[in-house]
C-alpha cells in the first residue's frame, strides 16, 4: 500500500543498485498482493461533496418552501381533517367493542332523527298541504277563516310540540354525547394529566362557556356583512363544530382553556376541514331542521374526534401556522371576566385569565393519541 510505500521512503535508501532494484521489487510484489487481496491501495480520489464535513445549518441557509408547496400544503392538511371526520370504520369499531356506544347512538338516532325530524317532516309534508288543501275548498269570502285556522294550527304545533321536543333532545343528547364519549375514551385507554385545583377548574369551565357564547354571537353578526357575511359565517361555523368535537376530548385530558385555544389555532386548517362536512349537511337545511341534522349524526363525529390525530402546517409562514381565531372572542371575554371581577371584587384568578400565556409555537401542545 502507499503507507508501507512512504515508511520505505522514509526509511534510509541503499546505495547499490542491485539494492534498490529488488527494493522495487519487494515493494511492487506486495502492492500486487494487496489488490489481490480485495483490500487496494490507498488510490488517491476526487474528494465528494458528501466526504466534506458538513458545516452546521443555520436558519438563514434553509431554503423557504414556495407558495405553490404551501398551497399543497394547505390542501392536504385539509383533506386530512375531512377524511378523518368521516372515517366511519373508526365508529365501527366503537361499536363493535363498546355496548353503552351502541344503545346510546341507536337512541339519539331514534330521538332526532325519528321523533324531531320526523315531526317537521310531518308538519311540512302532510299537515300544511293539507291545510292548504281544506283552504281551496272554502269559498273566497271565507278564506280569511281557513287562513287564520292554519296559522293557528302551525304556532300551536310548534309551540306544543317542536319547541318541547327541541328542548328535551337538548338535555338527552347532552346525557348521551357525554355517554358516548367517556366508552369512546376508555377504549382508547387516552391518558389523563393530573388535575388542578377545584377553583382552577372552575373558572376555566366558566371561561370556555364565556368563550363558546361569545363565538356564536360573533358568527352570527359575521352573518350580516354584505357579501362576505356568509363565508366567513359557513367558515367560523366549520371551526365552531370541531370545537363541539374535540370537546370531550380536551375535557378528558384536563387541558386548560388556553391550551385549547392554543392547539386549536395551531391545527386551525385541519380543524376547517374536520367540520366541514358536518358543517355542509346543516348550511342549506332550515330552521329546526339543521339542529336535528347536527344532532343525528354528531355521534359519529364525536367517535372520529378522539381516534383522529390532527396535523399541524410545517411549510407554511410563522402567520399562517396559527392564526389567532379567538382574538377578538378572547379579549371580549377576558373583559367581561374582568366586569365580573369587579362587581365581586373578587381575587386574581380573572387576572390569571385576561393574561394567558400565549406560547410562540404551536408544538408545545399537542394532541395525545388516545
């Protein structure tokens, strides 16, 4: 080899020529020996790119994705949220496994999609035309009566029967949903952080209802701007609906309201697209009509909810990887919290909850595969 080549060269040269002929020699028999071998010399190379010690990367020589990679991005982080909200096989095996998931979907299947729509189907299908029938046979100088008798027929069945059924569906599918969600968890053997105190908890309950109240008022405000009054209502209403998804997730891990906020507002594309479909069935329906709608298949999200995993942008802007959609609701429910501080003259825990702590990257929390 070369090494044993330079320790003869640095070793003292002979004289002779003879010496140094079968010096050649020996020298030339050995390399030969070595190629044989497998092993080969030590050929000098070009020196690779790859061979070269690879400086360490600073941010300013990472390449930024392009808006095109961006934009690919977002359409698959949404296509994952609406895929994983109707992946129905996940239910099939909540199902299967779970008995207190089978009764208490087949009853909200009965209560609403049986019993409340099926009494405004009724209404709306048989007994108006009716109504309308018995009007074409009342002569025109009587019409008045007949018109008035169906106007009466109509409030009176809302007010005794649709609003009464609304309203116990209300409570049942609460009952039910919680059912549902607690055997769905329990199967997904989801870990559970360690709870903090009672008063904690408290607030952070009041705060998330504040803000769920305050979110829906601002919706359907959003409503009527001209023009983009109802994107931007279908849009919120998308996000809205995986908030009632994630829920009883959250709810089960013990996750403050600001974690929640954080998580959502980092996952904000995947969480659009798991309530989009959900949200699609109950956009066109009428009053009434999108409740029970929501209500017959809101089981089923809840299942896919806890077995999804959402996924975040990683290509995209630091703006655009969370976006702060409860801004305006956080800041008008933070001072409302401090109103009621006020009038209580009440400790620092509305303090603690007008200053959360808002983290810089959405990876500090993340959701825990059940």
């Amino acid at each position: 080899s070369l090494d044993h080549i330079r320790v003869c060269h640095s070793a003292p040269t002979p004289t002779t020529p003879e010496a140094q002929k079968k010096r050649v020699q020996n020298e030339f028999r050995s390399l030969m020996a070595n190629v044989g071998s497998g092993s080969g010399p030590s050929v000098p190379r070009k020196t690779s790119s790859s061979s070269i010690p690879s400086k360490p990367v600073t941010h300013a020589a990472v390449k930024k994705a392009s808006w095109k990679e961006i934009i690919k991005e977002f359409a698959v982080v949404f296509a994952t949220g609406v895929l994983d909200s109707v992946a129905l096989h996940r239910c099939v095996i909540f199902l299967v496994k779970s008995e207190t998931i089978r009764s208490r979907t087949l009853q909200c299947m009965m209560l609403n999609g049986v019993i409340f729509l099926g009494s405004i189907m009724l209404f709306s299908w048989v007994i108006e035309p009716a109504l309308r029938g018995m009007r074409s046979l009342v002569p025109e100088e009587e019409a008045w009566v007949a018109d008035w008798m169906g106007s009466f027929f109509s409030t009176m069945y809302q007010v005794l029967w649709i609003y009464p059924i609304y309203c116990i569906s209300f409570v049942l599918n609460t009952v039910m949903y919680q059912e549902i969600a607690d055997s769905a968890l329990s199967l997904r053997k989801a870990k559970v952080s360690k709870s903090g105190p009672l008063l904690d908890r408290l607030m952070n309950e009041v705060f998330r209802l504040l803000l769920n109240v305050v979110y829906i008022i601002e919706i359907n405000l959003m409503s009527y701007l001209p023009r983009i009054g109802n994107p931007l209502f279908f849009i919120h209403s998308c996000w809205l609906g995986s908030i009632y998804c994630f829920e009883y997730r959250w709810v089960h891990l013990r996750w403050t309201s600001n974690e929640r906020l954080e998580c959502f507002e980092g996952h904000w594309v995947y969480f659009f697209g798991f309530g989009f479909p959900i949200s699609l069935l109950t956009f066109f329906c009428p009053r009434f009509v999108d409740s029970g709608v929501f209500a017959l298949f809101f089981p089923l999200c809840i299942m896919t909810a806890i077995a999804a995993e959402p996924k975040p942008l990683k290509l995209a802007p630091t703006f655009l990887k969370r976006l702060p959609v409860f801004a305006v609701v956080q800041g008008v429910s933070c001072v409302l919290l401090k109103v009621f501080e006020g009038q209580l003259g009440g400790g620092s825990v509305a303090k603690t909850q007008s200053q959360p702590t808002r983290h810089t990257s959405s990876s500090s929390v993340t959701m825990e595969k059940g």
